[in-house]
C-alpha cells in the first residue's frame, strides 16, 4: 500500500468519526465530539466552536481549545472582528465541569482580565462583512 493510500485512508476514518460522532447543531456537546452551541455570558450571546479530539492540542493540553463568533453583531464582543479563539488553555482538571460550563468559565475570565470588564464593539469593517452587506 502506498504512503498516498495510507493518508486518504486515514483522513476518511476522521471523517467518518467527525460526522458520525459529532453533536447535533445547536446541541452541547460531550468532551471529545465536535460541535457548535450557543452559552450567554453576562447577557452576551457567544455561539462556540469546539474540534473535540481532532482540535489543536488536543493530544498535548487537558482542557480542548476553541473559537467563539458574536451571535449579535451590532452589540460588544471579545474583539473587534467578532471572532476570537481559546487555544492551549492550561488549567487543572474541575470534576463535572461541561463544556458549556468549561467555555462560559473561560470567556468570562477574558473579559474580566484582559478586557478588564469591558467588551469592545465590533468593527463596522467586520459587521458589514458578517451581515452580507458588504
């Protein structure tokens, strides 16, 4: 067998355990299922992107990265662009701790430290972009 046919079919499998293992839209997830789910944060609308055991350091740090877009566009976010992403999040395990919890944790510590308590507007740049206006 071929090193090409060795990487498709490797690739396939991940895909297979991606789609077949994923959570429903909308739903949250389980540690190390893909997904997408919505938390409110202090009143924020935080829609989360979590890549499960596929995600980047996934194999190296205990607590799995993700992304966050802002749900309201026209209403402050975590940055400017309306997007921001939580990788390598060094933290001691919490027992029970679900994603959701893990994610709204993590966001709100943001917006205490480094924003301290004050989430920016989103850029008429990137609001134009995300509405199709522009």
């Amino acid at each position: 067998m071929t090193m090409r046919r060795v990487a498709s079919w490797s690739g396939y499998v991940r895909h297979l355990q991606v789609r077949l293992c994923s959570a429903p839209s909308g739903a949250v997830l389980l540690y190390g299922q893909n997904g997408v789910f919505v938390i409110d944060v202090d009143g924020m609308a935080v829609r989360v992107s979590l890549e499960g055991f596929f995600g980047i350091g996934a194999s190296v740090y205990f607590w799995p990265g993700f992304s966050v877009t802002a749900v309201d566009i026209d209403r402050p976010f975590l940055s400017e662009t309306g997007y921001r992403s939580f990788l390598g999040i060094g933290a001691d395990p919490v027992a029970g701790l679900t994603p959701d919890e893990f994610a709204r944790k993590v966001v709100a510590a943001y917006i205490e430290q480094e924003l301290r308590g004050k989430p920016v507007m989103i850029a008429e740049r990137w609001r134009k972009d995300r509405s199709g206006d522009g």
